[in-house]
C-alpha cells in the first residue's frame, strides 16, 4: 500500500512532468512507459488486467499497481490517493495537491 500524489496523464506527451514517488494515473502504459516504473510511487490503470503491461512492469519493480475504469476521471491532479494493489482498493485522501508519496505497508 502507498499514499501519494496522484499525476493524472491522459498521454505520453506529458511524461516530463511525473515526479519520483508520485501514482501515475492513465488510460493504458506500452513499452514507452518503461522508463518512470523506476521511480513511480505506484500505478493506477484504467485498461488491463493481470497480464497488461503496467501491471507486469509494476510487480518486477515492487510497486503497487491497480485497475479503476474510468480513474483519470475519478481522480483529481494531484489529489492525495491511497491505493492497495493487493486488494485494488483506491482512495482519495484529499482532493489538495499533495507533498511526496510515503509508503505505508507492504507493496503488492
């Protein structure tokens, strides 16, 4: 589990503004995504599943990863969320823009 900030982002184009620690929230990840499951807090998706791309890059680099259709939407940029990525749980803890992920059990 983590808390963090979410970075909402409809596209790759705005891939420069993802910061360490903070939950990428977007529509799918590809190969181009690679390079930020290295510093991401955690990982929201809204297509997929177990064998999508995102969640397979999110179990090798320990990072917990969930599927919530309809997430970009749901979340605000920059909204404090918590997310479970062992039992998919999403919540928003404050809608403010937030400081630096904390990381608060175990990542799934």
């Amino acid at each position: 589990m983590i808390e963090g900030a979410a970075r909402v982002m409809p596209s790759m184009s705005q891939i420069a503004e993802l910061q360490s620690g903070e939950i990428l929230v977007c529509n799918a990840t590809g190969p181009g995504w690679a390079p930020v499951f290295s510093f991401i807090g955690g990982l929201i998706i809204e297509t997929g599943g177990m064998l999508a791309h995102g969640s397979c890059l999110s179990r090798e680099h320990g990072i917990p990863a969930v599927q919530l259709v309809g997430g970009m939407r749901l979340i605000p940029n920059g909204a404090r969320v918590r997310i479970n990525g062992t039992t998919g749980q999403v919540d928003i803890l404050s809608e403010e823009p937030a400081a630096e992920a904390v990381e608060v059990g175990a990542s799934a």
